[in-house]
C-alpha cells in the first residue's frame, strides 16, 4: 500500500459525524467524495441505527417479558396460601438433592380447617411440635412459595439483553463485512488515481 493510500485513509476516518449525515443523503458538495466514501458514511448510519434498534429490542423483550412474568406470578399467587403446619415427629436427615436439611411428618388445615398431613421439608434438628410456615395451593397440598419480583425482573433483563447481544452482534458482524469491501474497493480507486496523477504532480512525466 503507498503512503498516499494510508494518508488518505487517516484522513477519512476523522470525518465529522455532520459531515458523514450529509454524505449518507447525498447532500455534501465536495468535489473530492467519491461514491465509495459515500457507502462508507451510509454503512456508519446504518450501524448506528442498528445499535438503536438492538437496544429498542432488548427493551421490548425486557417489558414483554416482565409483563407476562408479573400477570403470570399474580395469577399464580391468587392460589397460594401461606398456613401454619406442626411437626408430628422430629426431624430426620432429607435425602441427598433436597433443598432442605432435613424433612417431618406434620399436619396443617387448609382449606375452611380441613386436615391434612404429610411430610414437609423442616430445618435440620427440628423437635416434634414445632410451627412452620406452609406455602399450599387451593387444595391444601403443599406447593412453592410465589415467585419474587426480583427473580422475575432478572429473568426478563436476561432474556431482553440476549436478544439485544443477537441483534447488535449481527450488526457488527454486517458492519465488519461491508467495511472490508469497501475498504478494498476504496484502495483500488485510490491506487488507480493515484498512479495516473503522481506523474504528473511529481514531474516524472517530464
């Protein structure tokens, strides 16, 4: 590559980004624009407003998602109920996996002070006679607790900066691509003017 190539380079890539607007819509009048700088000041903008849009994507899936999460949650805590159960027996060891140290026999009401036993995770070392909070359902079978706002906003924000990484990967990847052509496109121009004018800018004609 010749000096000039790599002057010339310098000196597009500091281009105003006002200068690069009026290009991308074929409003600057200067005599030295070529069509290929003009691709390269469209693909700046078309970046741009693929970022923009990557992040107006992550926000929609973000506030799509926590609706949904928020509607589904509040449905769901319409038919949880939060009862007092009794350990009937001590504790014992929980098997291997159990998000409990330990598990009993006890027995709790619910609903309208209907009876019911089972076995229920406890702490461990829980004594027989012990009162435990219960979450069960309408049924009175023991069931998971509502889910907390806070889990459900980070799943969303999960999901709405994942689909912001896909968009905005795709559009860098697009950028990357394009930008090479052009630059291969924009040095052979350059080469070629350049081999046709530096005879006679030199002298070397003569």
């Amino acid at each position: 590559m010749s000096a000039a190539s790599v002057s010339h380079r310098s000196a597009v890539g500091h281009v105003p980004v006002s200068c690069h607007l009026r290009r991308a819509v074929g409003r600057e009048h200067n005599p030295l624009c070529r069509p290929v700088d003009r691709a390269r000041s469209r693909l700046l903008i078309a970046l741009v407003a693929a970022v923009a849009l990557s992040l107006a994507v992550g926000m929609v899936v973000f506030l799509v998602l926590l609706g949904g999460a928020r509607a589904h949650a509040r449905q769901s805590a319409l038919h949880r109920h939060e009862v007092t159960a009794t350990t009937l027996v001590a504790s014992t060891a929980s098997p291997t996996g159990s998000p409990w140290a330990a598990q009993a026999q006890a027995g709790w009401a619910y609903p309208g002070g209907d009876a019911h036993t089972g076995v229920i995770g406890v702490p461990g070392d829980t004594p027989a006679g012990s009162h435990l909070l219960l979450w069960v359902g309408d049924n009175g079978i023991p069931s998971t607790p509502p889910e907390p706002y806070g889990e459900l906003a980070a799943a969303a924000a999960l999901y709405g900066l994942g689909a912001l990484a896909v968009v905005d990967g795709a559009a860098w990847i697009g950028y990357g691509i394009r930008q090479k052509t052009l630059e291969r496109r924009g040095e052979a121009a350059w080469e070629a003017d350049w081999e046709r004018v530096e005879p006679q800018w030199t002298g070397r004609s003569h």
